[in-house]
C-alpha cells in the first residue's frame, strides 16, 4: 500500500502529470474522432515512450487508454457515430438524446458512468493482479508455452465474422514472427541475405503500419464515398439531477462489475461488454420499451461496462502476458519495445512501473471526469476538424515514429508496406489484429519451447507432464470450440 501511495505522489509531481495529462486528453481526442481508436492513439505515443523514464511512458499510455474509450461516447452521442468499437451500443440511446436537445446532459451521463466503470475496474486490478502473479511465479518453461498457446486460441475470438480468415492472419503473424536469427540455434531464417532482415521485422513499424496506416486509409475511403457529417447539436444542460443519477447509481455499479469481469476473459473487449450491459439493462428495467428512445440507462450501462474492461483487461496482461483485448495487445508491444516482459516475474522486478501503472490507471479516471465534464462543449467544435487537415498529420506522425525507432528510412517503408498490407487484409475480411497476436506471442512460444527442450533434452512429454500446462491446454481447446460455436451462430447455425 505505501508503495501504491508512493505512485500517486510520483504522478502528481511535475515530472509525470503532464504526461498524464496529454495521455488522457490526446485519448479523449483520439476516441472523440471516428476511426481513431484507442489503438491507434497508443501507437502514436509510442515513439516518444523511447525518451521517457518507463513508469513515465507507461503512465502517458494509460491515460490514452482510458481517454480514448471513453472519447467513442462523444461521436456516438453526438452524430450517431461511435468514435470506437466499445461506444457502439452507446448510440442506441445517446444519439436520441441528442436528437431530443439532451446532447449536454447524455455527455454527462457518459462521462460519470465512463468514471465510475473504469475506477472499479482499477481497484479490482490492483487487488487482483499481485495474487494471481504470484501463483504464476511457479510457472516453468513447460507452463510458459502452454500459457502462450492458450493466448494464441484468443485469435479466434478477434476474428471478426470469419474464423478460417482469422486463423489464416494469426498463422501469417507467426510465419512473419519466423524471419530473423533462430533464438535457440542463432541460424538465419526467410532473411534472404537481406541485413536488415537478419533481425526480422521491427514490431513498432508493423503495429503501425497494420493499424494505424491501414486505418487511415480506409477512413480517407469512406470520406470519399459517404462525405464528411454535419454536426449542428445543441449541448444544452450537463448535469444530470440528482433523481437521475439516483435512479442509474445501480446500473452503473453492476454495469462496471460486469464490465471488469468481461475484460479479464482474453479476446472479448469492451465491445462485447457494452452490449452485453445495455441487454441486462433492458432486461432489469421497468420500461423496455423507453431503451433506444432516449432512456438514460441505455447511456449509462454501455459506458460504465466499456470502461470497466480497461481495468479488467490489463490483469491477464500484467500477471500472464496475455492481452485481454485489442488495446491491449498493443500495450504489450508498447512493454516488449520498452524492455518490459509482462508476467508475475514484471512486480519483482519492475515493482515501480507496476505502481505507476496502478496509480496512473486510477489518477487517468478523475482526470477523465474533470476534463470530460469541462471539455463538453468544446466537443462539437473538435468533430469538426477538416479531414484535409487531420489525416495529412497523423501520416506524418506515423512515419515520424517509424524512423525515430532506429532512425532508419528502412522502418518507415515497412511501416507503409505493412499498412498496405493491413488495408488489403481488411478490405477483404482478413483482421488485423491475429497477426499482432502471432508476431508477439509466437517468438515467446518459440523461447519457451527451446528452453523446456533444452531442459529436458528433448523430451517432448515435458510439455505435457505438468497440471498448470494441462490446464491450459484445455483452457486453449475449450477457446477454439468457443469459437467455433460462435461463428456456427453468427452464420445461422
């Protein structure tokens, strides 16, 4: 606990607020602007991570992370657009306020439920995370591969519609995750000769290229067909009365809880949680047929779930080095490129940007609520930036990161060839985030495999021998059943 304490005084020193600052407003900014997830904001800090202290970079990241889920609502309420996945069932309800003059007090809604939700999730991160590193502290090799296996089925929870195309790009990651020198033998692979091969592909280049480029080019598509959107809202009153927020208070705590929970389930996201808050919502409520007519609780319980998973979603990250979700997984790029292995040995030896993570995850949300309830009316005015103005400085921004990593003309043109690539994927049903999965997770699954053979001198059973691998084992097969009986579902049976 003085340690904990210790990292709230270390975020509110002048060294580290500004930091948190520009994390959660660029966050709000970020997700505030369709298209722009949080993803893409993390990865557009990630370069300046590089001249920060860890704790530091680490901090900046959270606040991006929770400002941007928030920021989708603001979109969503406002022209009918989520900013971001998670704020998709936020239109349900927050754009018929705003069609009634209510702009104002949905924001409102949005922004302390959006508080409430990620506070919660943060205190159950930090009682839960300490405890389950420490029963992953008796993991061996053996426990570590089958723990990366499991995370390699998440892929067919983050495949969209198409569970064969989302295996095919998880298997195109683990084939791109190859190229470079073998880690147990030293023997170059798929380099061709080629120098800069030889330590294959850079992962800050490829997260941009694969979502931030790729994202950029197919928003520039849709402004072209569909054009840009007006917005011409009132925002009106922000607060909401107290009989209001009397009548939410519940639905906004069990909406957070249930958020959280979801979030710490690898491969759900706060997309699943947001409806899955907004169906018990209705369900629980005395008026259904109000939901989708303007009905506060139909504001309220998305955001509170979606937040909720921020939480949530960093327990399997820091205790297993597994990601909860698709920001997530970046923010394992973001650990890996600082010198970070996420996992139960981070809180021995890295305990000060463990702390810095809990406070700043915490610190980020009443920051969050003080900027989104003064920031309200600014909102209208921010969804008006000229796409001709916008898009050109994020392109910029996104090469500016891929050479800043090695100073290299090199990266930035994998960067471009990746986003093309990502742009191709997509444009054809192919996500983008099961290569992300296979070009993190495959080289640690390669490092353990090569560790437990050496060990056991090539004794294959040693992977099996174990109960903490069992169990993951079936944890692994019960997610690809999972997930084929979902996409069974998605197709009518």
């Amino acid at each position: 606990m003085d340690a904990f304490v210790q990292g709230f005084a270390q975020i509110l020193s002048l060294e580290m607020f500004p930091f948190l600052f520009l994390g959660v407003a660029g966050g709000i900014l970020v997700g505030a602007l369709p298209g722009l997830t949080a993803s893409v904001g993390i990865i557009l800090l990630l370069p300046l991570t590089y001249k920060l202290d860890p704790s530091t970079g680490m901090v900046m990241l959270c606040g991006m992370f929770c400002g941007a889920i928030y920021g989708g609502s603001v979109s969503a309420i406002l022209i009918s657009t989520p900013g971001t996945p998670s704020a998709a069932a936020t239109v349900l309800d927050g754009y018929p306020l705003a069609q009634k003059g209510e702009a104002g007090k949905a924001l409102g809604i949005a922004t302390i439920a959006s508080t409430v939700g990620g506070i919660i999730s943060t205190f159950c991160l930090i009682f839960l995370a300490p405890q389950l590193a420490r029963i992953a502290l008796k993991f061996g090799p053996e426990e570590y591969f089958a723990l990366m296996v499991f995370g390699l089925t998440i892929i067919g929870s983050v495949s969209g519609k198409s569970l064969i195309k989302g295996m095919l790009a998880g298997l195109f990651g683990l084939l791109i995750a190859t190229i470079g020198l073998d880690p147990v033998t030293g023997y170059a692979r798929y380099s061709f000769d080629i120098p800069d091969l030889m330590s294959g592909f850079p992962l800050l280049p490829v997260l941009i290229g694969l979502f931030a480029f790729s994202e950029i080019f197919i928003q520039l598509e849709t402004v072209a067909k569909e054009g840009i959107q007006k917005i011409t809202r009132h925002i009106g009153n922000v607060w909401p009365s107290w009989g209001e927020i009397k009548s939410i208070s519940p639905i906004i705590l069990l909406s957070s809880l249930l958020g959280t929970v979801i979030g710490v389930i690898p491969g759900t996201g706060g997309a699943i949680a947001s409806f899955l808050a907004y169906n018990e919502a209705k369900r629980w409520s005395k008026d259904p047929e109000s939901f989708g007519k303007g009905n506060i609780a139909g504001v309220a319980a998305p955001e509170a779930a979606n937040n909720g998973t921020t939480g949530g979603a960093m327990v399997p990250l820091m205790t297993l080095g597994i990601p909860g979700d698709v920001v997530t997984a970046v923010m394992l790029g973001a650990l890996l490129l600082i010198g970070i292995r996420p996992g139960p040995l981070m809180f021995k030896e890295h305990p000060q940007v463990v702390n810095a993570i809990f406070a700043g995850m915490m610190s980020a949300n009443f920051l969050m609520l003080a900027l989104g309830m003064v920031s309200v009316r600014l909102f209208p005015h921010v969804l008006r930036a000229p796409i001709s103005i916008l898009f050109p400085v994020i392109f910029a921004l996104c090469f500016l990161g891929s050479f800043s990593l090695n100073n290299s003309v090199y990266d930035m043109a994998v960067a471009l060839g990746f986003g093309v690539l990502g742009y191709i994927m997509r444009k054809n049903g192919f996500p983008a985030v099961p290569i992300v999965l296979g070009v993190i997770l495959g080289p640690i699954a390669e490092d353990e495999l090569g560790h437990a053979m050496i060990l056991s001198h090539g004794n294959w059973l040693i992977l099996f021998q174990s109960p903490i691998a069992l169990f993951f084992y079936g944890l692994a097969v019960f997610s690809v059943f999972f997930s084929w009986k979902r996409m069974k579902g998605l197709r009518g049976g």
